[in-house]
C-alpha cells in the first residue's frame, strides 16, 4: 500500500513538474514564434501550479495556506489561456491584441486584489462557499466558449474532413483534456481528489508523445504551417537577389524560355530552388509562373503597340507562352481584357 502511495505521489508530481517545464517552453523558446505558444505555455504553466498544488495537498494536509491559495489564484486564468490559444491557434493569432488586452486587462487586478484581501486562511468559510465555485464556473464558461470557437472551425468533423490531421488532434487533445482536468476537480468529492493531477499527467504525456514522434512539428502545432521552416531571408539579401533576378529578366530576358524552369533560374543566381521560390513567395509575394508572365504580358504590349505585322499567336510564342491559350488566358488575367480589345484601344 506504502509503495502504491509512493507511486502515485511520483506520477502526479512528475507531470505537473514537467508540465510546467514545457510550459515554460512554448512560452520562451518554442520556434517558429506564434501568438497561440504563449497561450498554450500560459496554459501549461497554470495547470501545473495547480496540479502541484493538489499533488502536495492530497499527500500533505499541512500544506500551508498560502500555497493552496497559490494553486486556486493559477486556477483563475485556465480558462482564459485555454480559450485564447484555441482562438490564437485556429485563426494563426489574427486581430486578438485588443480582447486579449481586455479580458486580462479585467482578470489579472480582480485575482490579485481577491488573493490579498481575502486570504484563504483567514476568510475559509468564503473560499469554500464563494470563490473557489466562482473560479470553477469562470475556468467552465471559458471551456463553453472554446468549444464554440472550435465548433465554428469545423474541429469536430470527422479526422479525414479536416485540412490539416495532425494540428485538430492536438488542440482537441488540448481542449478536451483541458475540460477532463475541470470536470475531474468538479466531482472529486464522488470520486478521488488526486484524480485531477492524474489525468493532467494523462494529457501531458500524450502531448509529449505527439510532440516528441512529430515527424513535422510545425503542422503539429500550427494551423498554416511557415512552408520554408525556420530559414530566413535577410532584408538586405533579399533585395540583392531580386536586383539580380530583375537584371536576369530585363537584360538576358529568360522569360523569352517558354522552358524555363524555377532550377534554371536558381542555377543563374547561384542558388537552391527553394532560396529562390522562398524569395518570390516571401519577399515578392508572388509565384514563379505568375512572376514569368509579369515580363511576359510586359513585352507582349510593347510588341503589339509597336509592331501591326505579328499575329497574336506569334507574339505569344515570341514572349515565351508555348501555346496561343495560355497566352489569352495570362494576358485577359493580367490585363482585364483580350490582346484583340487591347490593341484596338492602343
């Protein structure tokens, strides 16, 4: 029986410990950077100050009160953290400054003011009575809204329904075991107190594993994973290299190659194909075959305002289409109208 007890203490000690490690984790280190890591490391970090809490309470009954009162002041900001890294994370963190700023803005000067006035072991009676549901029912509402959130993304749709498999798991499993932890704490008196720091081990141990055995965990972690990782393009080299891919196109004129490939591009640059695609995506915001007809179209205008002999088709070949349809296509795309309408205005 002794040993049981001194396995339960080591489980549940353990998880909240190395929750708040890889809290901690997301919070400062976690790469790439996103809005939803510090939520998610907030998130961690309060549930392991109040799984610890429990875990020393449960075996130690003379737990000073401060400490307890600790584990209950980390409870009010649960549910806030949980419901602002599942908005965060499925929207990739986009207009939350200003609610974020509000809800905490609110909460923190509440909790602190509650936490200094009306300390645990003074106001017991109100603790038992009062704050302790308040703050329950607060971290439920918070779990209510998150479930919304994730039901207006379409998060519980079936697994293969879902854009991205990976990412939906693990917020569920974030949300879901979130809710488990609540739920748990709420009917303790029925079952097991220390049940609440056994299933936050349950939950960090999943999350350990599928962040471990992540081939990619950028698509793990992220809705809309950054395509090129964590290499980076400076400023300074990336204006370099798009002087010399402007003078690549005006002067030698590639995109004349209706062959031309983003490699061959690449090889004149002295660079790897997917420097040069991270370059017109990231830096240009623009496709290679998108970039091409930019030059293309270009020429065809001057072609046909200068020259009345060449037909369309010709012009086209001329400019580097390799067929007279994509050629009308690029040009209507660029120009709003058919080169025919286009040399009539002109």
């Amino acid at each position: 029986m002794e040993i049981s007890r001194e396995l339960l203490f080591f489980i549940s000690a353990l998880g909240a410990f190395n929750g708040l490690g890889l809290g901690l984790y997301f919070l400062f280190f976690a790469k790439p950077k996103h809005t939803s890591h510090y939520f998610l490391g907030g998130l961690l970090c309060t549930l392991s100050v109040r799984i610890g809490k429990s875990v020393f309470f449960h075996f130690n009954d003379d737990l000073a009160s401060f400490y307890i009162q600790l584990g209950l002041f980390a409870c009010w900001f649960i549910g806030p953290m949980l419901y602002f890294y599942v908005r965060s994370a499925t929207t990739n963190g986009l207009h939350l400054g200003k609610h974020a700023k509000i809800h905490f803005g609110l909460l923190i000067p509440v909790a602190l003011f509650v936490f200094i006035r009306f300390p645990r072991y003074d106001f017991h009676g109100l603790w038992v009575n009062y704050l302790i549901q308040i703050i329950y029912w607060q971290w439920c509402a918070y779990i209510v809204a998150a479930g919304f959130v994730l039901f207006k993304a379409g998060f519980f749709k079936k697994p293969s329904e879902s854009k991205n498999k990976h990412f939906s798991f693990w917020v569920l499993s974030v949300f879901l075991g979130t809710g488990l932890i609540w739920f748990v704490f709420n009917t303790a008196e029925y079952t097991s107190y220390i049940l609440g720091a056994i299933s936050f081990s349950f939950l960090f141990y999943l999350l350990i594993i599928l962040f471990l055995f992540s081939k990619n965990r950028s698509s793990l972690l992220l809705l809309n994973p950054p395509k090129y990782g964590k290499k980076e393009i400076s400023p300074t080299e990336a204006e370099e290299l798009t002087t010399s891919l402007e003078r690549l196109m005006q002067q030698d004129q590639l995109f004349k190659n209706a062959n031309l490939t983003l490699g061959d591009v690449a090889k004149k640059l002295n660079i790897l194909p997917h420097k040069l695609s991270q370059l017109l995506n990231e830096h240009l915001e623009k496709s290679f075959p998108n970039y091409l007809n930019e030059y293309r179209i270009a020429e065809a205008k001057l072609l046909m305002k200068s020259n009345t002999l060449f037909s369309f088709e010709a012009i086209g070949y001329d400019c580097g289409f390799n067929s007279k349809s994509a050629f009308y296509a690029a040009f209507k795309k660029a120009t709003g109208t058919t080169p025919s309408k286009f040399k009539q205005q002109n």
